[in-house]
C-alpha cells in the first residue's frame, strides 16, 4: 500500500469517527461539554512543563529551519501563554451554549406551531499555521457548539499542538465524551489536507486560518463548503465634515494599534475637500508612530518625501506599518474605491454628518461597516460573542465574527394535533 | 472561435452584467422591485396569447420527443395557470422587503453600536425543469429579496420561459430597473450548466430544482455554493401512543395528498406494540386510497398480498402512490432507521406522549421534524413564507424551505463616536 493510500484511508477513518461522535455529541448536555473545557484547562495546567518542553523542540526545529521572528514569536510558549490558554478554555465553558437555542417560534392558521431550533453543523475541520494556541481554542470552540472538529496544525507547531491536544482529549474522556470529538491530524505530510478537503458527507465545513497562500489553496481546492477571509484590506474614509480629533485618533488606531491583525486599514482615503484642514496632522501623527506613507499624486504634491502609491498599493494587505493614501471626490468616490479594491472585510467612515454615515453604511457591501470606529474591533470579542474562530467575508452562511451561534444550523420543529394538509 | 469558447465567454458576460445589476438593486427602494413585479403580472395577462402560443409550440416538439404525460401535465399552460402566474408574482410584491431589516442590534461596554443587517446575497443562478411558472417565481423571489439572477429553463420549456422572461424584462423597464436584474439564458446548449457552476466571483450561489440526477451533477459539478435538496426520503413513525385515528388521517395524507412532492412520505414506520391494533386499519386506508404496499417479514405475515420491501425499498423516494412499512422496536428503533435512510428532509412521529414526541423532536436530524403532523406541510408557504425558491437539506445558510429572507445575507453595521481600540 502506497503512503498516499494509507493517509487517504486514515483521513476517511477520521471523518467517519468525528461524523459518529458529532452524533451524540450534537446533544451532549452543556454541564458535560463545559466539563470536558474546565477539564482539559486543569490538565494543561498541571502538563505545562511537558507543553514547554514539546514547544522548546519545536522552536529549536523551527529556528534550525530560520522561520522568519515574528513566526517564532508566534509559536513560542511561555507559562504566561499556556496559563491564557487555560484561561481560554474556561472562558468558552462560560459561554452560553448556543445548541437547542430557540430562534423565532410562531403559530400558523392551520393548527401548526413552529419553532426554529439552533443544531451544532457536525463536524468542522480547521487547517492553521503557527500559533498552538488555537488548538486548545478551535477544538473548545467546536465543542461547545456541539461539533466535532478535526485539526490540523501547522508542521513548525506539531509537537506543542500534540502536547496541548492530550490535554483536550484526557478532558474529554474525564467527561464521558468521545476522544473522537477532537481529533488531531497525526501526520504533516501535505496530503492529508487535500484528503480532509474531499470528505464531503464527513465533514461539514473547513475553516482555514493562516497566510493568503494556504486560504487561497483551500478555496481552489475544497469539496467541501469553506468559512474564511482571504485579504483584509480595510478602508477608513475621512469624511469632509469628519471632526479632525477623532479622524487622527481611528486613523492611527485603525493602523497602527496592532498592524498584523486581519481588521488593520491599509488604505486612507479622504475627501479632497479636508485635504489641507486634516491630511497633515494625520500624516504627521502616522509617520511619527513610525508609520511608512505612500499617496497618490495630490499627496506627494504635498509631501515630496513619501513613494507613490501604484495600483498595486489599493490592493495589498500590508499587515505592516504600512498606509496607502488616497484623495477622493466626496463620500461617492470612497464607495467608489472600496467598491473596487475593498476585500468585504471591515470599512469605516469618520464624519459628523449622520445622513453621510447612513449612506456609507448602506451603500458599502462589506462584512462590517463602521461609522466614527477603529476598524480594530473587528473582532468576536469586541462583538460581544465571547470568542471567535475567525471572521468570514464570503456571504453564505456566516458574515464577519464567526464565534458560537455562527457554528451553527437549525432545523424546523412542527407541533400540531393530527393536522392533514387540504 | 468554437461554440464552447463563444458560451464561455456568454455566460462570462451574463455573470458580470448580473454582478453589475445586483450591485444597483441591492439599494432598490421597496416600491420600485413591488412596480417591476405588478407591471410584469399585467405584461404577462395582456401577452397571454402569445404565451399560449409559444407554449404550444413547446408542446407540440415534447410531444414529438414522447415525453411521459406527467413531464407534459407540468408543462402545459392555460388561462387559469397564466392568472396563476400573474397572481403569484403580484403576491410576491405583496411580501414584507427582507433588504435591510434589522436582525439584531446591541450595545457593546466599548461604546458600539453594533447591528445585523440583512442584504442580498448577490447573484442567484437558478437550474430548473419543465414547469414555466418556476421562471416567473424564481426570478420573483431573487428580485424581491434584492438579487439578481441567471435562469436556466428545461429544454423542453424554451419558448414558453422566453415568452414569460420577455415579461418579466419589460416589467423591469418599467420600473426603471436592469434587464440584467433576471437574465434567462437564451441556448440550450448544455455546456453553459457548465459554465455557469464555475462562475465564481460572478455567481453567488445555485439553486437548482428538478430532479434527482440534475441535482447531483449540479452539487458535485459547480465550484458556486449549491442549495438544495436531493432526496426527500420522508418517515412517519406511529408510535406505541399513537392516536389511531390521527395515525390513519396523518399517514394517508403525508403520503396519497401528492405523491409527487418532496415532503410526501416513502416509508411508515410502526412500532410493534400497536402493530395488529394499528397497521390493520392504516394499510386497509392506504390501499383504499389506491396506494402500493411493500414491507418487511412481520408486515408480510400480517398481510401476505404485499410485496416485501427491500434494502432498496428504505433508500427510495418513489414520488409515486408506494409506500414501505417496517416495524420498529420503539421510538430508538424508529430513531436509528431515520439516521441510516433519511434524506433530513421531513420526518413525522404520530404519538399522544409529549414525551416521546420531544425526544424524536431533538435527537432525529432533518430540516422539518413534526409531531402529529402530516409531512406534506413542508413547504414554504405552509410555514409563513408566503412563496419558496426550494428546500434545503444541507446545513450551511438556509435549512428547510428558502423563502426571502433565506435568499439574504447580513452585514454588521457598526456606530460609535470616535472609538479607537485599546
């Protein structure tokens, strides 16, 4: 038997053990998924040296391999980390349980009461680069909502994602739940991806969390349908009746609060009519945040020391102390822009003038739209969710914080007294 | 150039001028869709003549092919199916706007104001058979709730769909909206299928309806999200407090009212403490009723004028006056056969204990769970919609039937005042 037939048989016992314990776990009480969380945080807890010790392999491979800093940063385990892992865990089991959850409820002239039910979506598979965090957070978080996950970290995290992984199952199993219900994918050869990808009927969704390349692979190449954000090319638009305080303050929040996050703006644009009352004093407080300005021809007329921004410029996300700036023609020509280079992630408009922000709000088609905001809190925390497992800009299912209730379906549930239909 | 690069580059065509329409309608004023959708019902009253002829026409080339006389029955129009038609869309104009309703709005401790907002999906292409009146509801219901769409009629309703969409186009003129709002493509060329299941970036989602072997190309075809059903393999279960009159009223209509639906039932299922007090009565009502009987060895000894039913038998959507009985050892026994042979498409348990009635409510898995109710009231106007698109069986977006707002997405839009992220 050829590895490639080996990892394929193995993927398809996967998705047939997760489909099986989705099953019973789809209505698992909440005490018995909340004892599995408070379980495996108590377990990673007492295991942390075994934890350290298996990230101190990885970072060694990792660093051998010269993973670039901020990829080491990302992967590296500390008591601090493991401890907001913990904490992580137990966050999720106070969550409320989204399963059972009743949506709406009415009464029809035919006799018939219905009520629309929340049901877990079954098994969720998700792929991620780096951080071993999200191990213990997506498995928690498929659990919680009654589904059974399969995960797949990346090759630079494997040993701290299996040591991490233990944990979740011995808590699983301290409940009476199912190993199955959080299954890791033992191996890193690449070709179990495309295998977990092909599982229609065994798995329900995949959510992909990493770099463009992995996202765009998973798009291309999944049967099964896909929950994700591709680019987070965020706009903030300065408004000609925008209050210059507050377009300084998002501005330089919006960017620079933390640059490698999916809600950063990478493109300023502003209505050409505060070009000199406010680009100034934004400019001046980006670049000495450390910022790095490009611009369009009116700005560099302004200020000759930036680059000009190309059209390649209006389409990158930086996820750097980067900003391309832009003049438009009023609100119709931000929509304009957006409308072309606006990746649907999360746009926002700073103005005084309500009727403009109403207009900005309904005429832009993006995930999140914002008004006098730091695209920053695009986010499930900030959204109140609790937590997240990523932010999705397709418009099927779930749009922006994909957290508990996002991970799920529903289903009819009729009650009547013998009716018939006429 | 050859005819499959000049379709290709058509349906490219199509997508982006859908694309474009959609961007224009998803802000479409209420009153404007309602004028385009009354303006097409009179358009279509005052061409009725013509719509007859061309439908005659359609007749006169299916007839020829021998097509089977229901294919004929579900084709054929006359007056009183055009008024229909005209009716339906004026009732669809009737319907509440679902574009820009507020789903949910709240709070945040940071200062957001964050709500959920519904918007159309985008572009809808629709793949249907025979029956012409699905041209006039489908691009209603797109219409309606903001989206345009790409229509693909059956072959054997060319002439008469392209009367009906010469209709819906000048009520579209009239409005002052997009031809492009409802396209209907004008060969029959089977290769633009093709293409248009690959029209990612341009088509948002496919809703195909027919039958069984168009809905499985289109779902293991089309790299566009699909929303469907394949099978509708609905139960009945009579359980052991089952009322015996509600058991025979309910088990003849879910299965004889229509045979042909999706949401008539294919197997009843009884459990064996009220079989000889309950079956009797049940299968002397069925084949009063002129239906076919098939069931397994105890049904066969209760009864040995019936065929027995076979593993087949369970995995069958006759769509047709059959029906297979098997005996259950109680509500798990009816439970564990729903799982294995269940299309979640529509199952029923009869029974006077509430009891029961919640545990087969919860734990069986499909779009419509019911007690005491016949499954032919699965259908979107049963449930309030006032019209369905179709119903779905998978878990993503919409479960159940797909009425306006199942054909929306959300957007968050967020106010605050200044807020920037800590």
């Amino acid at each position: 038997m050829t590895t490639e037939q080996t990892i394929k048989d193995m993927m398809l016992e996967m998705g047939k053990a997760a489909k099986a314990a989705a099953g019973t776990l789809a209505n698992a009480p909440t005490k018995q998924k909340n004892k599995a969380l408070t379980s495996a945080a108590r377990l990673i807890r007492a295991d942390k040296d075994n934890i350290i010790t298996a990230n101190a392999k990885d970072m060694e491979i990792a660093t051998a391999r010269r993973l670039a800093g901020a990829m080491l940063d990302r992967l590296a385990l500390d008591n601090e980390r493991i401890e907001a892992i913990a904490k992580s865990l137990e966050a999720i089991a106070e969550l409320p349980d989204p399963v059972g959850g009743i949506m709406a409820q009415w009464d029809q002239p035919s006799g018939l009461n219905i009520s629309r039910v929340r049901v877990p979506l079954g098994v969720i598979g998700i792929i991620y680069e780096s951080r071993p965090n999200v191990t213990a957070d997506a498995g928690a978080l498929c659990l919680k909502s009654g589904n059974a996950s399969i995960l797949r970290g990346g090759s630079e995290s494997a040993l701290s994602n299996r040591a991490i992984h233990d944990c979740l199952v011995q808590g699983l199993e301290e409940a009476g739940l199912s190993p199955d219900c959080i299954q890791l994918i033992p191996t890193q050869d690449r070709s179990a991806v495309g295998e977990m990808l092909g599982l229609v009927g065994y798995v329900d969704i995949i959510v992909p969390r990493g770099g463009k390349s992995l996202i765009e692979r998973v798009q291309n190449d999944s049967r099964v349908p896909v929950m994700a954000h591709l680019d987070g090319i965020c706009h903030v638009y300065v408004d000609a009746d925008a209050n210059l305080e507050k377009a300084v303050a998002i501005t330089l929040n919006a960017k620079m609060r933390r640059t490698g996050v999916c809600g950063a703006a990478e493109t300023l644009l502003i209505d050409q009519a505060v070009l000199n009352s406010h680009l100034p004093t934004i400019m001046d407080a980006l670049k000495f945040a450390g910022c790095e300005l490009r611009g369009d021809k009116t700005v560099l007329a302004l200020d000759s020391t930036i680059l000009p921004a190309t059209e390649e410029d209006w389409n990158t996300e930086y996820l750097d102390s980067i900003l391309s700036i832009r003049i438009v023609d009023g609100i119709q020509g931000a929509i304009d822009h957006i409308a072309t280079y606006s990746s649907q992630h999360t746009d926002s408009i700073i103005t005084e003038n309500s009727e403009t922000a109403e207009k900005f709000l309904t005429l832009v088609d993006s995930a999140i739209v914002m008004h006098n905001t730091s695209t920053q809190f695009a986010d499930g925390g900030e959204f109140g969710m609790g937590a997240e497992i990523g932010i999705s800009t397709g418009k099927m299912h779930a749009r922006g914080p994909v957290g508990l209730e996002q991970l799920t379906s529903y289903k009819y549930q009729v009650r009547s007294n013998g009716q018939t239909r006429a």
